[in-house]
C-alpha cells in the first residue's frame, strides 16, 4: 500500500518552517528526517509514525488511537504507530508532529 500522500502533504505544511528536514522513503511509507533522524513518517498503512523519547512511550500508548510500532513481531519502543482517525484535524495531527520533530531535535546530526 502506498503512504497517503494527504497526510504528507498536512505534515509538509506543519514543518515548513523547520531548517533541515529532508523527505526519504522508508518503512514502506515517506518519512520527515530532521538533521538525519527521523520525526515522523506518513504509514504505508495509512497511519502516521511518530518516533518519541523511548522512556514516553508507555505513557503515549495509553492515549486512544496510540500503540508501539512492530518490526518483525518486536515492539519497538520509541517508535509509535498513531492511527489516522486520531489526527483527522490539524490540531491532532500537529501534537503529534510535534512530538516526533522535538524528539528529532534533540539527537545529534545525522553525517
């Protein structure tokens, strides 16, 4: 399934100001690299991926809509799998984008 290049395009207009953000495809879907790291992706499952301090993501994933990423039947904490019906509006959807490019901000570069 190919990412839903509506959400792509809501995300580009919520990070537009943000310096050192390069689109690459990956996880099946088109993630928002800031500096190299990733912040959040558009799914190829129709979701939004959203990368969050690891030591968050038990508190997140009690949100409705919210779950841990799975690559390979292994969780992957730090990485969370947000459903599309939970960012509908701008507003839910800039939490969450939030979330990830303040994440991303605080790793170093990516060479």
């Amino acid at each position: 399934m190919a990412y839903d290049e509506a959400l792509a395009e809501r995300i580009r207009e919520l990070i537009a100001s943000e310096r050192g953000i390069v689109e690459q495809k990956m996880f099946g879907g088109l993630a928002f690299l800031l500096h190299g790291n990733m912040s959040v992706a558009a799914s190829g499952q129709g979701e939004l991926l959203v990368r969050v301090d690891p030591d968050e993501t038990d508190a997140l994933t009690k949100k409705a809509g919210v779950r841990v990423m799975e690559m390979r039947g292994r969780e992957m904490p730090g990485w969370l799998r947000v459903d599309a019906d939970t960012v509908r509006t701008k507003k839910q959807l800039s939490v969450w984008v939030d979330h990830g490019v303040s994440f991303a901000r605080s790793l170093p570069p990516k060479r």
